[in-house]
C-alpha cells in the first residue's frame, strides 16, 4: 500500500483510491487522478466522444494531472471522454504485486463523465464502463448520450461497488485514518479496499498461468511485464461488456464464472486484514463489499444436503520437500510435497471442499532459519511454504504458537499483517499468503483489537446431493494456545495479550453467526484434554467443542493424530473412531504432512438453517503398507520446483563447516543418563555466560555458573535422534542437536528453585515400584522431552521410587550440599527463563542476561573456538544418575535401533543399560535399564 499526499491541499490518499481536493476555482479546473495504482508520467487527456481533444497534460509524482479550462472549454457539455495514455517511463503502482510496473505506449485507461467535477477518478471499473457503452452504442461513442454514461456507470457501479454513490467519483479519504494507512468502513474505504482486493486477484490469476512465473529468482519480475491489473480491467471489460458477467463464459487465464465472486471476496479478507479495520473487516464478513452472486446460483430449500470435506493439514513446520536437513537427504516419511497429492485426490473425490491449515507453518526445520536469519525474505517475496500452500489455493490457515518464534516484525513481513505494533510497520502490505489468516485470541496490548482477523466468513457455492448450486456462509476461526505469552515472553511481552480460547470462543462465535454464517469451523492450534479448563489452557479443543454455534473442529499442535482409534481413547464423549468431541466433528492430522486430514460433513437443510447431520473423520497418509513394504505416495512435482531455489540455498548453508570430534555425539541415551550431547550444549552455554559476567556483570563474579540442557531428538513419533559421526561437524548437525531458534538466557536463582527445576524436569519419569515383577516403563512417552532439563555444574540423583516432586536427593555444588538460599546463575533459552513449560519460579522476572544471541550460534562458536572435540576435553560427565533401587522386575525404556547404541552409552560411561528386544512396530529397540547399578 502506498500513502500519497498532495502539496498545497489538505489531502490524502491511498493508492487505488480516488482523492477529492478542492481546487481554487472548481469551475475552471479539473483534477484526474488515475486511481488503478499510483499512475506517475503518464499522457492525460481530455476528449469529447467524438474525438476532439479540449486538454492534455501528464500525471506528477503523485499520480495527479490538473487542467486548466481556458477559452470557454468551461461551459462546454459533457460527456467527456478522459484517457490516460502510457509511454515511456511511466509507471504505475500495482496493488497486487506491491511494486511499481512500466505502463508502456499503448496502454489506456478510461472514464467517460457528464460533468468536469473538481476531481475525476480513473480506475477498473472506470475502464469497464467505457468498454460496456461502447457495447451498448456498437462501438460508436460519438453517438452517446449522458443517459447511456449514466447507464453504464450505473450498472458497473451496482454490479461491482455499490458503496459508491458514483464510479468516477471521488471519495474523500483523509484524517488520522489515512495517515495511518487504515481503511474504515466508508465509501472510500470500502472502495478502496475493493480495488485493492481486484488488483491482488489480478496479480494471482496472471501468476497461475504464468510458466516458471513462482519459480523465477523474483516472482515480481516474471509477472510486472504483463501488468495484471491492466489485464483484469481488460478481462472484466469483455466479459462484462456484453452485460452478462454472471452467466458469461469467463474461462479466461484470471478467473471462472463459478468461482469469480468466491476469489474476490477471499481478496477482500486477505486486503481488509492488512489494511482495513475491525468495522470494515466485519462489512467484509457480511458480504456486503462483494459482487453481487452469479445468477445462476440458487437458493437452498428444506431438504437440500450437502457433502462437504474440509482437507486439513497442520504443524508443517517448514516441512515443504521430502528432505531431512539435519542429514541432507531424502526422507520420504514426511514433506507437503506428497500431502499435495492427498490433496489433489481428496479434491477429486470431494468435489465440495475446503482447504485449511492449523498453523505452526513458518517454523520448524533449517529451511525456515534460513529464510528468517540467514538469507531473510525480503517484502515483495513469500516464504517457500507459502509459495507452496499458495500453489495449492488453501482456502484459510490459522496462527500456530511457533509462528511467534521469530519476533512479531518478520511475522508481520511474511503474513501481510497490520499489527499496529511498533517495529512492525515496514510489514504491512508485504507479500503474505494468498489467502486469510485468522487467530481470535491474540490482541494488540495498545489497541486492544484482534493481532489477526478473529475470524472470516467464506462464501462458497457448492454443489447439493440432488445437482443445485447453492450458496453456504463458512465461518471459519482460529485460536493458539494462551501459555505463547510465557514461550515467546521476548517477542511479545507488553506488545500484545492473549486470553482464554474458550473465551475468544464465547466472545466470536456469536459474532460469526450474526453477520450470517451458515455453519463454523473452528481451527484450534490446540490439542484434546478434559484436564479442567483454565484460561491459560494449552490444550483446550474439549471446551470449544461446548461452545454453542460451532460444528466442526480442526486441531493440531499436538503433533498427534484423530481419529484414529487409537489416540484419546479413555476420554469422556470423545469417539476416537468417528471423529467427534462432544458431539462436534474433529480432525487433526499429525505433523509435519504426514498426513492428510478428511472431515466428511452431512450439511442438511431445515428450511431455516444448515446443520451437521452426520460427519465422519479420516487420515489419509502419505505412507502406506502394501503389502509388507511400506510406499510413499508420490510428490507433486510442482512444488519442488517452486521452492528449489530456497532449497538448494538451505542446503548450502547446513552443510557449511563448523569443526571436527572424534567421538559420537547421540541422544540414544539422553533421558536415562549424562550424555556427551547435553554436555556439548551446556558447555557452550556455561562458557558464553562466564565470558559475559566477566565483561558485564562483575557483581555476580563469585556465583556458580550451572546450565541447563534438554535433549530435543529423542524419536518422538518415529522422527529419530540426534546422531553427529566423528569427522567434520557441520551445521546441519548443531542445528540438529539443537532444533530450535531459541535464545541464551541466564537466570538468578536460589537453591530452593533450583531443586524445583530439577524436580519439574524429573516429571518424564514413571514412578517405579521395586517390589513389582512385572515390566514396568520408566519413560512417561507424554511427558515433552524438551522440559527434560539436565543441569550442568551440579550433581544430584533422581529417585523414581518417589512421588513426582520429592524425588531430587544429595543436590550438591563442589561436593557440598546447595542450600535453599544459595545463589547460582544457570544458563538456559528464552523459553524456559520465561516461564516455557511451567517450571516454578521462572516467569522472566529472574533473568539477568537476554542478549538476543541464539543458543544454536552460541554452540557453533564454541566449537569453531575448540576446532576438534575430544572425549577428554568435551565427554560426558556423569553429574547425575538414578537413586541406586534392586527392582524384581524389568524397568524397560525405548531408544535406538543402531546396532553401535549399547557402544555409545558405554562411550558416555552409561553402563547400565542393556538391550532387551526389539519394539513390535520396528521403529526402536526397547532397553532394559538395571537401577541398582
């Protein structure tokens, strides 16, 4: 979006606007400003209809030409023809593509007026009418009269705009409001949202068919020579021209006659989140800034049924090729390459369909790290997954936890979004996804409004069981867990608030049915629990299930699947078979496109309202057993292509050298005991801060540096461990043994937190009976490994006899006992230091060092600083270890297949662990762990 102002005249204007500015003496001038984006060095001029020219003149630096009506050319009797003319060096500014594009000789835009008014708009729907009354004259304009001007302008005006009182009018869009850049919802800011909405339509039909178009080193180059927004005006002057746009055959390159009216009002969502507000975005929710419908669309009648299947995908993380980066090769268990094809024959099979994510898409493997950290996007290019979800016309996404991890200014840049918050500005307009984002309970701290649209309504045709196209209002909201307040403290702390989903449920929904939903799908980046509801609940789907007015559920987050017959089984009204959660149909569809979610909707028609009269949830895998192999559906080959660029130059940088060791460095072992992995990480960290207190903070020289690590790989779900060989240590490999874009944090705490922190961490454990014969697991497989925090600078034992909370004995600093008193600095990440993962006394309010320096650069320093890593220098050291306990039976834990696994725990002086038999499944080997060793 570009502001624009007039010198000398209280005004101004948003690109795609008309500006009314009095002039001096409206009866002997006129202002054109050519409003189809800023039009700047282009040829004006002003004809009557039967050619003559009465004045010329060329647009400035503001898109604006004035002329002077001298020698009786004021009296004259319209209608006038005005012409804006390109030639060399002009330009003008497409909304769409957000740059500015040659307008080149030969290219014209039109309005045809009654009167010279003070100030003449020129844009797409100007263009349109011109092309429609020279239909109605047969290509004869000198014959019109001002009742066919006004008849074309009318009919455009009432098919396209109806907010105008005029089409070549121009609405006043000045004050606060336009300075800020925001649309309100008036006549120009619902114009101009329009426009906006039309050129960005534009600008995405001309890339659907453009070859290589998402491919090229800049999308904007591939596209800019064929000036889309020219090309719609043209495209809707022919189709409209005839007078039949609605049951015209618009099988053009930009759009369908079926789905025209569905792509704009998307565009209006998409446009009024960046630049529009609350009430402007709520006018868009209630269609009344659309199109009116095709015609051949009809209304629903008592019995009428609709299937319809919304497609989800969810937790992407980045994951676009079917590729590991941490290993720099294939890997076909995973990658929305192959969920595409899913989608293409779900689409085939479910001629009615939506598509939706549930967030958690920007971040996640070393790709993302590059896009945001190492080679950033710049503002006119999108992301490589979104360049990917674009290509597949997702319909809606939602707003995950992790979409946060990079800080509020590049999710701004990335997603398009108007935050309002400071630091975020330059984002606003920049190249987001094609299509809207919603989060309901996310609000700007300042403003007190939505970060996001709270929700959007789609407005779809589709198709009834008995063959009649009828219209369905899909309302569609999204929420993300609360606790990101406490997991991204840094990037958000006083800049925004959340509140309860429930809540933002409660407070929405009815909102969404009042502006005419038909039915509402809710996109919880929430898992299922009936734990008791609180506000700040992470996991809250169960509740929003309760809430009246939503009908469907598509969930994520936890990385999980449902249904699947097997997954939240236990809990009460949950059918982990059919899909439902309280009655209300659920989908989550795992991690990292794995999977494919199918919620199969009965719509049926009372006479008053939809309602959901059967449904039926499925997943669909991108791997299969046939037979006894296991096959991988194949990748759509579109999509690699789109993002090979990004690709090849994430590769470049993983593979980038950092160092050397001679010694394997695996988190086989590292939820049973010290491992040289967590050691690696805690003595980067313990190394960073020591070096910092020394320079900066000399008052805390005398307290004992700790550092805390967890192991992040550990086989969740199948997904494999931390594994570097010895020989040469890249950066895939850092990035592996620390996943995450976390940054170094230190804290001041007491030794009574400190044993609380080892306590919470020591939660992964079941609690053991020694006297039980039978096997028992020592590994609680819901407990996240990340919150398994092992402490460096200490030793202790952890008693897993004991009850969760009583079971960290002989803590001890230098042999001697830590006192509830004594004062330690412990390093760790921002997540952990502000209260990530619930651990008593951390809330941010401890921290003494947040220098923004990542955790994962912190390491790669400290090797680069080693140059070689040996056992001597950088091996295990076993600081802590179970209480000593004889079992009468089999304490078992799951870890690695690898054949030289008991090989590393004996490396990493871990002799009590020994393998007992491979998992039925075949995705790890179970080991016997002897307490009493």
């Amino acid at each position: 979006m570009r502001l624009i102002s007039l010198a000398g005249a209280a005004c101004g204007a948003l690109a795609l606007t008309l500006v009314a500015c009095n002039s001096t003496d409206s009866t002997s001038s006129s202002t054109v400003q050519p409003s189809l984006g800023l039009i700047t060095g282009a040829d004006v001029v002003l004809k009557s209809l039967d050619g003559k020219v009465l004045a010329t003149g060329a647009t400035n630096a503001q898109g604006v030409v004035s002329f002077e009506l001298k020698n009786g050319l004021q009296t004259l009797q319209g209608p006038f023809l005005v012409e804006v003319d390109g030639k060399a060096g002009a330009k003008y500014f497409d909304e769409g593509l957000n740059t500015d594009v040659d307008l080149p000789a030969g290219e014209s835009l039109h309005a045809v007026v009654n009167t010279l008014s003070a100030s003449i708009g020129v844009t797409t729907l100007t263009e349109v009418a011109y092309n429609r009354l020279l239909t109605l004259k047969g290509g004869k304009l000198a014959t019109a009269g001002a009742a066919d001007v006004n008849q074309a302008n009318e009919e455009v005006r009432a098919q396209f705009a109806p907010e105008l009182k005029s089409i070549v009018s121009a609405p006043q869009i000045v004050g606060s409001q336009t300075a800020a850049g925001t649309l309100d919802d008036d006549e120009g800011g619902r114009y101009a949202l329009k426009l906006t909405a039309l050129a960005k339509l534009a600008a995405d039909g001309v890339e659907a068919n453009t070859p290589d178009a998402s491919s090229a080193d800049d999308v904007k180059a591939a596209l800019k020579g064929q000036r889309p927004a020219l090309l719609l005006a043209k495209q809707l002057s022919s189709d409209f021209a005839t007078g039949t746009l609605a049951n015209s055959n618009l099988n053009g390159a930009l759009y369908q006659a079926a789905n025209f009216n569905e792509k704009l009002q998307d565009k209006l969502s998409q446009a009024v989140q960046q630049l529009g507000t609350d009430k402007l975005a709520s006018t868009v929710n209630q269609h009344t800034a659309a199109p009116k419908p095709p015609a051949n669309v009809a209304s629903a009648v008592a019995g009428s049924q609709i299937n319809l299947a919304i497609l989800q995908t969810t937790d992407l993380h980045t994951n676009v090729k079917s590729y590991d980066y941490y290993k720099t090769v294939d890997d076909t268990t995973l990658g929305f390459e192959r969920t595409a094809t899913l989608i293409d024959k779900a689409r085939q099979d479910n001629p009615n369909s939506l598509l939706v994510d549930d967030g958690d898409t920007i971040q996640g493997t070393s790709l993302s790290d590059y896009q945001a950290l190492v080679n950033p996007v710049s503002c006119n290019t999108p992301l490589a997954i979104h360049k990917a979800m674009n290509f597949m016309h997702y319909d809606v996404g939602n707003v995950g936890n992790h979409e946060f991890n990079y800080g509020l200014p590049f999710l701004a840049q990335v997603t398009g979004a108007s935050m309002r918050v400071p630091g975020t500005e330059a984002g606003k307009g920049c190249e987001g996804p094609k299509f809207p984002l919603v989060l309901a309970n996310v609000f700007n701290a300042a403003d007190k409004r939505p970060l996001f649209a709270p929700y959007v309504i789609l407005n779809r045709t589709f198709t009834t069981t008995d063959g009649k196209r009828v219209p369905l209002k899909v309302g569609v909201i999204g929420f993300t867990p609360p606790p990101i307040m406490n997991w991204d403290k840094r990037n958000l702390d006083g800049k925004v608030f959340a509140i309860g989903v429930k809540e933002a449920a409660e407070k929405y929904v009815p909102e969404i049915r009042k502006a005419g939903a038909d039915i509402v799908v809710a996109l919880s980046h929430g898992g299922i629990s009936d734990a008791p509801y609180t506000p700040d609940m992470e996991n809250a789907v169960y509740y929003i299930s309760q809430v009246p007015g939503v009908d469907a559920i598509v969930s994520g987050h936890s990385h999980s699947y449902f249904p699947d017959g097997v997954n939240y089984a236990g809990i009460k009204n949950v059918d982990n078979k059919k899909g439902l959660v309280n009655g209300v149909p659920t989908v989550m569809a795992g991690f990292w496109g794995k999977a494919l979610g199918v919620l199969k909707l009965n719509l049926a028609y009372d006479g008053k309202a939809w309602k959901v009269a059967d449904s039926q949830g499925v997943l669909q895998y991108i791997n299969n057993k046939v037979g006894t192999q296991t096959v991988a559906v194949a990748a759509k080959p579109e999509i690699g292509k789109l993002v090979d660029k990004e690709h090849q130059g994430t590769i470049k940088y993983v593979t980038g050298g950092v160092g050397k060791t001679e010694y394997r460095i695996s988190s086989f072992f590292s939820q049973v005991g010290p491992t040289s992995a967590m050691h690696l990480i805690n003595l980067a960290q313990t190394d960073y801060v020591t070096t910092y207190i020394k320079a900066n903070l000399p008052q805390y020289a005398n307290l004992p540096v700790l550092s805390a690590a967890a192991p992040f790989k550990v086989n969740f779900r199948g997904t494999g461990f931390t594994d570097i060989l010895p020989g040469d240590v890249a950066i895939k490999n850092v990035a592996d043994l620390y996943l995450y874009p976390n940054t170094l944090e230190a804290v001041k705490i007491d030794g009574a937190a400190l044993k609380l922190w080892l306590e919470q961490a020591a939660a992964q454990f079941n609690q053991i009976d020694p006297t039980k014969t039978t096997d028992q697991y020592l590994i609680n497989s819901t407990f996240p490994s990340y919150n398994f925090d092992q402490i460096d600078g200490v030793t202790y034992e952890i008693d897993v006899t004991k009850p969760q909370g009583s079971r960290i004995v002989n803590l001890a600093i230098n042999g001697q006992p830590v006192s509830p008193t004594q004062q330690v600095i412990v390093a760790t990440n921002n997540y952990r230091a502000s209260g990530g993962g619930g651990f008593a006394g951390l809330d941010g309010s401890k921290t003494i060092i947040s220098g923004g320096d990542a955790n994962r650069d912190i390491i790669v320093n400290y090797i680069k600083a080693q140059k070689t890593l040996t056992l001597a220098n950088q091996g295990a050291v076993q600081n802590w270890r179970f209480s000593k306990v004889k079992t009468a039976g089999n304490v078992l834990f799951e870890s690695s297949l690898d054949a030289a696994a008991v090989a590393v725990a004996r490396q990493d002086k871990i002799n009590n662990v020994f393998q007992f038999a491979p998992k039925a499944d075949g995705t790890a080997e179970i080991f016997r762990i002897d307490l009493g060793m």
